[in-house]
C-alpha cells in the first residue's frame, strides 16, 4: 500500500504495468562464502569513499558472479545510487563518458598498469509503458528528469537508458540471475533480488524476466549469452532451457543493432579468452552464422589449421594476462583471403609487394568494408600483412629496419604462428627471435649466417618464381615454402639429418607482447 503510494509519488507506472522486480534478499558471508582476498582494493576504495559521502555503493555485475564462483574478476564494476556528476566530484581522476549508457571511469594508476573501475547510477528499469507513464507524469521527480534521456522504439528495443531508479529496478534491467547481483565489500553482503545466489549454485545460466522480450529490448543480449555459456561451461553452467529456446529466432533482430556495436560483441566473444568455446556454443545453440558477417567468416576458418591456432593462441594469451590485439586476431582470421588474392597476382607476374598491397586492399573491400572509423586496425592489419614477406629478407639492411618497426613484435608473432602450421620453416622464426634480442655485432653475425646458408642452399637450384599457394590447394601442408621469396623455399624443410621436423617451443622475449591496439570498444 505505502510501497504503491510511493510508487504514484515517483510517477512510476502501476503495479499491473510493472515487472516482477525481485524481493530483496541480503545474504551473508557465511552462506555466499566470498573470498575478500579475491576483491580490488581500488574497488573497495570507490565503494568506501561514495559511502563515505553518503551514498550506496555495490560491486555489481559479473565481478560478484565470478567471485561468487571463486574466480578473480578480470574488472570491476561499481552501481551506486549518486548521479554520474556527484561520483565524478568525489574522485581525483574520474571521466563521464558514454552517451547510450553514462557512466563514470575513476582511474588508478598510469600507463599499462592503470586499472578503471566503473561506476553506473542505478538504472530505472522502463519497457515501453512505464517509459510512457514516465514521460507523461508532471510528478515525474526532478531526479528521474535529470537522467530522462530514454528511448524505447515502436518494436520495444531500448535506445537509450539513462533514467536513474532504485536499486531493485537497476537489479530488473540486467541480463541474467547471476549477472545482477550487488556485493558490499564492507559488510561482506550479497544482495540479490532475481535468485541469482541459487542459480550460481546451480549452475544455471537465466535470463532475468521473459527472455523473448529481453532479446527484443536489446538483441545483443543474444551474443551475451552465447559468451556467458561459453565462459562459464567448464564450470558447469547450462542455458537454462527458457533462455536458449528464443535465441536463433531472436536473431533476425540483431540486423537493427548498430555496425558498431556488434563489432565490439564481436571481438569480447573473441578475445576475453573463451574464442574456441564460444564458437563452439555458436554452433550448438544454431547461431554459427548471421550475428555479424566477420563473425561467420571467423566461425567458419575456425575449422581450419590457422585460424584455429589463432584463436587457441589468444585464449592461452588471455589466460597468462598478456594483451591481445583485435588487429592480430583479425589479420589472421583473413590471411587465407590475402594469401590468395597475392598468390593470384603473382601468377599473373606483378611485382610481389604492389601485389600484396592490392590483395589486402581487395580484401578490407569484401569484408571490412562496412566499419568504418577503425582506420588504427585496418593500418595493424596491413602492417602485419605487409611485414610477412619482408622477414624473409636476412641479408642487407632490410632486418635492422624490420626489428625497429613499432609493430615488429605482432608482425613477428604472426610468424610464429605460420610456423605452428608449417606454412614457413620454423627456422626462420627462430632467426628473428635471436635477431630481435641480440646486440649489434651479433646481429651482423646473425646476418653473415643467413647469407652463408641462403648461398648454400641455393646450389644447384633453379631460380624459379613460385606464388604462394592458397590454402588448401593441392600441395600438402606439411610443405612449407609456398611463397616465391618464402625462407622455406631457400631453406631445407627437413632437418639435416632427413629427421621430421620438430616444434620447437615458443620463446618469447618477456614483455615484448603485442602492442594492445585498444580497438575493442565500450562496454555498455
Ligand atoms: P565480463 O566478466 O565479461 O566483464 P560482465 O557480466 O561484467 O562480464 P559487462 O559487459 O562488463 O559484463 O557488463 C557488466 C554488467 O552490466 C553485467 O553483469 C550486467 O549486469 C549488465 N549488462 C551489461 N550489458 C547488458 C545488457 N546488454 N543488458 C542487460 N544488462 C547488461
Ligand atoms: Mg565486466
């Protein structure tokens, strides 16, 4: 009765109108069983200081679900009942950033090892009546009016979603039970409205509300859950049968979603270290094509030697801490594109390096063509590309230059990963891994050995021009040197001893990891 009073006094829509949003239920430590070691201190400190202030404050989202799970979160999210202005007034280095969806970036920490946390105001949740009921409501209180900046289009999808609300509703408007959860690091107190703690438990995977409307409202919750599944299934976690039975219908509806944003779907299916599990889950759930047109091309290389390497290599990055670059992943999943494209040049006797640049440029029209604004990733990709034949000129000065070049390391891993498929003699990726981490003079030496063993080989030899072949044309994988200035070409495949070729285990240089390009875009 008050509740319902309070209700009209808020201008919210009737209770009939309303979603079920949950009962509050506050679970203790002894039952839930955090581990405050697993929590960030800077995220204690953001919680700390806005309750220092007077406000709420919760770790919330998937930081609570993976410390639930016992997991150290990879970031932390705080929600909080102040506004974006009065979070960004209680911290020294804190940015409003975001138009869809405001937020607060409070950032500790400089350069690589900067961490942000951030901070979202308690979120109303509207569907299209209660927006209506809102917008219409003179008593609409000036707080609600303050973030009324909320859209809901004719078909029911979310356009915009900045009007602040309580707590429960903040709950109601996430996507998933254990995804919805608030965590108080100083009375060590789990909130949870929608049955996430039992889910967790049981390891069920649920939309919160009816999934077929929840798709609606924002479709990209279709590839959120296909991430979620794949994260969470080595734990154990399922779709619940609910959730999972409208995704392949729903998404016919990701065609309105901006370009963009599915872009940034796209790269946190591949890149926060479940890629393989994800196209996995893509493929059980009837989603392997049709969420994004990359995303069908990477699901459909992924049967193939290097790209599935690619993709196993950047989950093992993932896992050991160490940056990924969109940039790298992308140029591999579309090397067989470029490798074709120049090998059919050659045929036709054009120069190997215009003919490169122009398969690459033929490529970026067929299947990057339609994001535009990402000009830093299509010039890695190209660089990458580019760099592959020049690593097989060991003579001169082309090598001093090559190592100096700021993307030299990516060029350099993506070579590696070559040799992982025996499309170039691990050899060579072994002479540049010396080059790179020698001084000068043996640099010269290394140079001098090169030379020596090129003329070697190279007795007796025709000096035949041979293009690279496409993959998967008639020459068996295992023979490398498939591209006319290729190394393998110049050096023997087998060892000297006619022995079958070993993989030799990777030596990376510590900290010289691909350059994280930051493509990857923003959260909502
Ligand atoms: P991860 O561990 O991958 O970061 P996460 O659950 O933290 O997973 P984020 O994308 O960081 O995912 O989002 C933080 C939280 O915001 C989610 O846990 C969820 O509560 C909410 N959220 C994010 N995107 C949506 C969405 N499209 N619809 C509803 N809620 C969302
Ligand atoms: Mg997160």
């Amino acid at each position: 009765m008050i509740k319902q009073f309070i209700d009209k006094l808020m201008g919210k829509a009737p209770k009939s109108n309303k979603p079920h949003f949950g009962r509050r239920t506050e679970v203790p430590a002894s039952v839930h069983g955090i581990d405050p070691n697993l929590v960030d201190d800077r995220a204690i400190n953001v919680t700390r200081t806005l309750q220092q202030a007077g406000f709420e404050a919760y770790i919330v989202g998937g930081a609570v679900r993976d410390l639930l799970l016992g997991l150290r979160p990879k970031d932390f999210d705080v929600a909080t009942d102040a506004t974006p202005e009065q979070v960004k007034g209680l911290f020294r280095r804190a940015f409003i950033i975001g138009r869809r969806f405001r937020i607060v970036h409070v950032v500790y920490g400089r350069g690589r090892d900067n961490e942000v946390i951030e901070v979202s105001t308690f979120r109303a949740h509207l569907d299209n009546a209660a927006a209506e009921q809102v917008k219409g409501n003179e008593r609409t209180s000036k707080r609600q009016l303050e973030g009324m900046h909320h859209a809901v289009d004719s078909s029911g999808r979310v356009l915009r979603d900045n009007v602040w609300g309580p707590q429960d509703e903040d709950a109601t408007r996430r996507d998933f039970t254990v995804n919805a959860m608030y965590y108080d690091p100083e009375s060590q107190i789990v909130v949870d409205y929608h049955g996430g703690i039992p889910d967790a438990k049981k390891r069920v995977l649920r939309m919160i509300g009816d999934p077929v409307a929840r798709y609606r409202e924002d479709p990209v919750r279709i590839i959120r859950a296909v991430r979620f599944a794949a994260k969470l299934s080595p734990l154990g976690f399922k779709l619940e049968a609910k959730t999972a039975k409208p995704l392949t219908q729903s998404a016919t509806l990701l065609a309105d979603v901006p370009q963009s944003r599915l872009f940034d779907e796209m790269l946190k299916l591949l890149q926060t270290g479940h890629a393989l599990a994800s196209i996995a889950q893509l493929k059980k759930l009837g989603l392997a094509t049709g969420i994004y047109p990359l995303l069908d091309v990477v699901v459909e290389r992924a049967e193939s030697a290097f790209v599935q390497v690619a993709l196993a290599d950047t989950d093992r990055r993932v896992g050991e801490g160490k940056p990924v670059a969109p940039s790298f992943l992308l140029a591999c999943v579309l090397w067989a594109d470029v490798r074709e494209g120049w090998a059919k040049r050659l045929a036709r006797k054009e120069h190997p390096y215009p003919a490169l640049q122009d398969a690459i440029d033929e490529v970026f029209d067929a299947r990057i063509g339609d994001v535009s604004g990402r000009g830093k990733l299509a010039a890695d990709m190209r660089e990458i590309w580019m760099m592959q034949p020049r690593f097989e000129k060991r003579v001169g000065s082309t090598p001093f230059g090559l190592v100096e070049q700021p993307r030299f390391r990516a060029g350099f891993d993506f070579l590696r990963l070559r040799t992982d498929i025996e499309e170039v003699d691990v050899r060579l990726a072994d002479w540049w891994q010396e080059f790179s981490m020698a001084s000068d003079s043996e640099r010269e030496d290394l140079v001098q050995a090169a030379k020596a063993e090129q003329q070697a080989s190279q007795v007796g030899k025709p000096r035949v021009r041979r293009a690279p072949r496409p993959e998967g044309a008639a020459a068996p994988r295992s023979s490398a040197g498939q591209s006319e200035v290729s190394p393998a070409a110049a050096s023997p495949d087998a060892g000297d001893d006619g022995a079958p070729k070993k993989r030799r285990r990777r030596r990376r240089k510590p900290g010289a990891a691909v350059d994280q390009a930051g493509e990857s875009g923003s959260a909502e």
